[in-house]
C-alpha cells in the first residue's frame, strides 16, 4: 500500500505476511494496520479495509498463533502545514481507535515535512494518549456497521481470496506456495504482485496502474483508465505468461 498498490493486494498480503510468520512457528504476532495509506483513501473505504485485513489475518488464530492489532497512521496522510497535520493525526487516531487495538503506533505530526525530535514525540504522544482516554470513556461504533464499509470489505475480502488462490496456482512440487520463496517470487515477477511505484524494480514489474476512485484504491485499465476488477486483473496476467 505504500507503492499504492490496489487495496485487494494490501489485504492479500496482510494475510501472507501474517500466515508466514505462523508457519514459521511465530506464536505471537504484531498486526500493524496502516491508515491513510494512500494519503487519499476515504476514512470510510480506510475502515473497510482494515477490517478486511483484520478478518483475514484473525482467521489464522488457533492454540499454537495469536495475532495483536496495531493501529499506526500513515504518513502520506499528513499534511505539510503542522496545525493542519495534528487535526489529521487526531482524526486518524480516531479511526485507528475504532478498530479496537491493542497498541497504537504514534506517527509525530510533523513527519510529513521533517522527522521528529524528542519536543514533537512527546507532544503527538500526549495528544494521543487524550484521544485514548475519551475513547475509552465510550464511543458510538455506527461506522462498523455503515452499508458502504460492509460492501468494501465484502469486495475486497473476495478480490484478495481470488489473488490469494490465483497464487497458490503457481505452486511447485508440492511445497505450500504461500510459504514458498520460490512461488511469492514469481507472483512478484509476473505482476500477480504488483504496484505502480516499484517502476524500475529489478524484480517486480511497477506495470500495474491504480486511482482512487470513490475513496478506494483500486487498478485501472491502462488505456481507458476504467477501474478494472481484480479477477479481470489477474485473468490478464495469467494470459500474459
């Protein structure tokens, strides 16, 4: 999602990595779930697809795996002007907090225009640490249940079962493929895997192309800059080999 890839790859890859960790015998597990990631995703398609990240990577729990959410803000969200950036910070608190996390990731206001020093840390924390506390005193949940967010997370939770089985596909001599360095390379060289800024990669392709349309990051046609579904997507990519 930092490459701005589609939101589908975001979500598919949250469950890789996490699945990975668990077959390599990881039994607890940070979930880091990154807001504003592109800086324009809309807070209602964001929710969506934390929450579908959150379903993919929470399926894996069992007695011997447990995952842990962290809710971190992105920092192509932040504005350069600094009082603009804290209202920012305070909001995607807000919507990280409605995940119900575990750990909060402060991201210092000003580092959408400079790292942070020690007065901005200890600043953004205690900002942050009041928006805890007032969360913690209530909060209505009515985005959780908002029609929009439950049709996004819907579509993306099939588009990533879709690239997720599309990848097993490639599976060699029996190994697991999800777990396989082999098989996720080839995802990556033959654009199953794929985002526009890793144009230039030596490895993987930067050929895909997303826009943000109705607040999601999503893959569009190269030629009519139509929004294109991820089956199409990986149908094309399947024809290409």
């Amino acid at each position: 999602s930092l490459r701005r890839a589609p939101d589908s790859v975001g979500v598919a890859m949250a469950f890789i990595a996490a699945y990975n960790a668990k077959q390599m015998g990881v039994r607890h597990y940070v979930s880091q779930y990154m807001l504003n990631t592109p800086g324009e995703i809309s807070p209602v398609m964001d929710l969506a697809k934390m929450l579908a990240e959150i379903e993919m990577v929470e399926s894996l729990h069992d007695a011997s795996f447990q995952s842990y959410r962290q809710a971190r803000l992105g920092l192509l969200g932040f504005p350069a002007d600094l009082d603009a950036a804290r209202g920012q910070m305070a909001w995607a608190t807000v919507l990280g907090l409605m995940l119900n996390p575990r750990i909060i990731h402060v991201v210092a206001y000003c580092e959408g225009q400079y790292a942070a020093t020690s007065k901005e840390i200890i600043e953004s924390c205690k900002m942050v640490d009041q928006l805890i506390i007032e969360h913690g005193r209530g909060f209505p949940q009515g985005l959780l249940a908002d029609r929009s967010v439950g049709a996004r997370k819907a579509e993306l939770l099939e588009d990533a079962d879709a690239l997720i089985e599309a990848i097993k596909a490639l599976a060699r001599n029996g190994a697991d493929p999800l777990a396989d360095p082999g098989v996720i390379e080839t995802a990556v060289r033959t654009g199953l895997l794929d985002a526009p800024d890793l144009k230039g990669n030596i490895i993987a392709r930067g050929e895909i192309v997303t826009a943000l349309v109705d607040g999601a990051c999503v893959a569009v046609d190269t030629k009519s800059g139509r929004r294109l579904p991820e089956r199409d997507r990986i149908s094309r990519v399947f024809a290409s080999l």
